[in-house]
C-alpha cells in the first residue's frame, strides 16, 4: 500500500510522505520473533552439539523456503498487487537473503562445533554395556582414533559372560540392573551397547530399559536386528555404530501436535462449559462424595501423575484395593453408567491435556499396580511411555475399556501399532470415531 501512496503523490507532485504506518514497526518486530518459533517448531534449537554440515544445509533449505513462504504471505504481502511479477522477485529475493545468510553463519557455527569436537575439547560423558571381545575393541578404536567422535567415556557395565573380566583402566560402574541409577549418578549422555554374540537376547530388554532416560543410545551392527525399525546411520568415516532413535515423530510433527491439543482442549472446556456444570450437578443428586475422581497414573517417561475425571463409582469403590471396571459393576452410579457409557467421564482430562500431562490421542495411562502386572506378561509395554498417553486412543476405539489384566495386554497391541504409525492424520481418524462411540453410547 506505501508504494502505491508514493505513486499517486509523485503524481500529483506532492512531497513524499514518511511512512508512519505502525504495521511497518510491528513487522519489524514480528518477522523476527516468527523465525524463531518456525525454527524452535522444527526443532532446530534442540541438540545444538550433534550437527553435521550436510544436515545443516538440509534443513537451513527446507526451513527457509517453508518459513520464507509463511512470513511472506501472512506479513509481507500488501493486499493491493499491481504486478505479481514483482511479488515473485520480491519472495524469491527474501528466500535467497535469509536463508543464504543464515546458511553461512551456521555453518561457521557447525564447523567450529565439530572442530572442537574432533579435538577431544567438547564430548559426551558415555557408558559402555560389555567388557567381553566387541567392548574391548571398540574401546581401543575409539581411544585410538586421530579424530575424536565426541565420547569421553566414564565406563563400562559388566555383561553377564564377563562379570569378573576388567577392561584395562576404564572402571566398572555397575550391571545392566543399575543402569538407570548409573545414568543419573554419572549424568551420561551416551550409551552404547556393545555386548558379544552370546549376550544379544538382553539387548530388548536393554534398550527398553533407557528409552525413558534422557541419553543417546547407540549399538553395535551386530546386535540392531533386535530393534529393527528404531535405527539409524549417522556416521560414515568413525566407528561402526547405529543410532537407536526413540523419537516417533519429527520435532515439527510434535509441535503442531501440541499446538492442535492445546486449541481443541480450550475449546471444548470453554464450549463444553454449561455440560460440564450440569454433569457436576447430576453427580451430587446422584450419590455421596466428590464431583471429580483423581487418581494417580504413569505418563511419559515413566513419570506419574494425577489424572482427573468425573467420579462414577461410589466414593468408597476401592476399598478393598485396586481393582478395574467390568461392564456390570454394581459400584457405578447411576449417573456414573451414563458417563461410562458415552465416554463423558473422561472430560475433565483435558485439563491434562493443558497442564501437559496428557494428549488428546495417545495410549490410556495406567496404574502402577497393573502396569507390574502387565509388564510380567508383556515386558514390551513399557515402550509406550516414549509418547504421552491419551484422553483417546487406537486400543480405547477398538478394544475399549479393560475389565482385566489379560484384556489390558491385548488392547496394548494396537496401542503398539499407533506409536509405530504416529500422525496426525491418524489422530484426526481415532478421535472421529471416539466422537461416533460418544454419540452412540457405545462405551463401556
């Protein structure tokens, strides 16, 4: 519009005005402050020491143009366009100054990273888990290498062939047992299992072990068939080792995820508000007791928590001790068999959902006294904790609610089945048909 106002007044042979327009100062704010949140959204401020130039170029490229298309469409572009062609300069020259600029300085910035790097003046505190033949050479390849990876290694954990052998000066620290507890007394960043041959059936069970920890696992070739489908190459001239990656969607996927929990949370607390007060109302003329149930239950990482839903037992349900819902459970409510039934119970965990607690599509959470129980029959239940549990999920639609441990382990299969195909087109499907299951009271 400024341009098309310094035309006329050339025109007319005015003075050039000054642009006083107050959108030109609040894009000179809000243009930067929206770069970085597309960057912070991508994940591109995550992991800062573990960068490689190729994948900086990626990433500067398909960040820039995505990011470059945003601003300019949503700040930049005036609303009056007298010459598209001047549009598509402008754009390309936008895309070409940021990104080309800020390709540069981060480059300068990864090479100085890996410099340091390779010099042995930045590393990672990492553990190893074996001291038979693997451990052993790897340890001397990597002490040996002219050109660090970045491990300073603290120690080994002894593997279950080897337990009395010593791996030259490098200290023992533990057993595969106190791993976690070594992780947090050592602060480790890296892992790397490197067991021999014969010790290969506890690699599962090891890696199932860390994924709730805050470190890098990485693993010998040897052994990365047992977790086929979670690895993944990143180097080519150092050591021969693979990356297990516990992340189930990229960091941008997991943003909007948020992003779209947070938004349909607000709303249907703020719409759903009358139905809310009215379900609270019915609950007190119903029975005794509190409107609201809380209960303690573990989330992600393992961590617990308290979980909020309309109560629709009796208040003293649980006297005797733990125990799950069947589909004719005399300690109901009458209230309470309605909200079962419809799934309105489960309202009030969007108030989980905004604490961070939860999302609105993921596996159900769990008590810890049926989670030890699951797990004896299942030890692979654990891996769901790598993503945050759900006020819905894929096992919640096509299982429903569990009436016993038994039932607990078959509807953890397609809870399985979802961490391993995470989207958001699939959230989108499961909570359509959790909406169906409301509408028809098909709950149970």
């Amino acid at each position: 519009m400024y341009r098309k106002h310094v035309v006329e007044a050339v025109k007319h042979g005015y003075d050039i005005p000054v642009n006083n327009d107050l959108k030109l100062y609040a894009g000179l704010i809000a243009i930067p402050i929206m770069w970085l949140l597309i960057y912070a959204g991508s994940g591109y401020y995550r992991n800062i020491f573990r960068r490689s130039r190729l994948r900086e170029v990626e990433r500067t490229f398909i960040t820039g143009i995505s990011g470059s298309l945003l601003i300019f469409f949503l700040l930049i572009l005036d609303d009056s366009v007298a010459n598209y062609k001047d549009y598509y300069k402008s754009l390309f020259v936008y895309f070409s100054l940021h990104t080309g600029i800020s390709m540069v300085l981060r480059l300068i910035l990864v090479s100085r990273t890996i410099y340091m790097i390779q010099h042995r003046k930045w590393g990672y505190k990492t553990l190893l888990v074996g001291n038979g033949i693997n451990a052993e050479k790897l340890y001397c390849e990597l002490s040996n290498a002219k050109q660090s990876e970045g491990f300073f290694i603290e120690g080994y954990i002894v593997g279950d062939n080897n337990k009395d052998k010593a791996m030259g000066n490098l200290p023992c620290l533990g057993n595969r047992e106190q791993i976690s507890g070594i992780i947090e007394k050592y602060q480790i960043e890296d892992v790397i299992i490197c067991l021999d041959d014969a010790e290969h059936d506890c690699v599962p069970g090891l890696v199932d072990q860390i994924q709730n920890e805050k470190v890098y696992l990485k693993i010998l070739p040897d052994s990365y068939g047992m977790v086929m489908g979670m690895v993944k190459m990143n180097n080519i001239l150092g050591a021969m080792l693979v990356e297990v990656d516990f992340e189930v969607m990229p960091q941008w996927q997991k943003t909007a995820k948020r992003v779209f929990d947070l938004v349909i949370s607000m709303l249907a607390l703020l719409l759903g508000l009358p139905l809310l007060i009215l379900i609270g109302i019915a609950i007190k003329i119903d029975s005794a007791g509190p409107v609201f149930f809380r209960q303690e239950r573990i989330g992600f990482k393992g961590k617990s928590f308290q979980i909020f839903k309309f109560r629709s037992m009796r208040k003293d349900a649980e006297s005797s001790g733990p125990q799950l819902s069947s589909e004719k459970d005399d300690r109901r409510t009458k209230v309470g068999e309605f909200l079962r039934k419809s799934r309105l119970d489960e309202l009030p965990q969007f108030v989980n959902v905004l604490k961070g607690d939860m999302s609105i599509v993921g596996p159900r959470p769990e008590r810890q006294f049926f989670i030890d129980r699951i797990v004896k029959k299942a030890p692979y239940y654990v891996r769901l904790h790598r993503i945050k549990p759900g006020i819905t999920s894929w096992g919640q639609v096509k299982f429903g609610y569990a009436e016993n441990v038994e039932e607990m382990v078959e509807r953890m299969k397609y809870d399985i089945l979802y961490l391993e195909n995470m989207s958001l087109g699939l959230d989108v499907k499961i909570m359509i048909y959790t909406a169906l299951i409301m509408i028809q009271g098909r709950g149970k």
